[in-house]
C-alpha cells in the first residue's frame, strides 16, 4: 500500500473479505494463516460432521444440505453453520 503497510484479505465462496492492515510482512502472513484456519478448517470441520450424518442417513442430507457461510461482523470474520 502507499502508506507501506500491507492488507490483508481472504476469499471464500467467491466473497473477499477484509482482515486488516498490518505493519510487518510477518503479521500479514499470520494473519492470512488465521483466517485461513478459521475460514477452510471450519469448512472442513462441518463437513465432515454432515458427511458422518449424511452417511448413516441418507434421507436426511437431502433434507438437510450443508450450509457454510462467512461474514464480518464488529470487525471480525466469523463463521456460520447450520
């Protein structure tokens, strides 16, 4: 950036979202790394607590697709489930 900070954003479901500004390239790098983890590995997380139902009961995944979101609320990504 011109002011010789760096941003940081992440991508899911074709949505950017924001995570913040940062001073050192070694804070941009952990915060990608967090989000990361909390965006992908949550998205793994439920899906594999879906898929272990969806397989023991196969009329109740097309009842119940999966639903994964993220949003940004008070300045922070979170993830949503159902």
């Amino acid at each position: 950036m011109k002011d010789q900070r760096y941003r940081v954003d992440i991508g899911f479901k074709k949505k950017r979202f924001y995570v913040g500004m940062f001073d050192t390239f070694e804070e941009v790098v952990q915060a990608r790394l967090d989000a990361e983890k909390m965006v992908y590995d949550g998205f793994l997380k439920a899906y594999k607590a879906w898929r272990e139902k969806a397989d023991t009961d196969p009329s109740w995944a097309e009842s119940h697709p999966l639903k994964f979101g993220v949003e940004k609320t008070d300045g922070r990504l979170k993830v949503l489930t159902e």
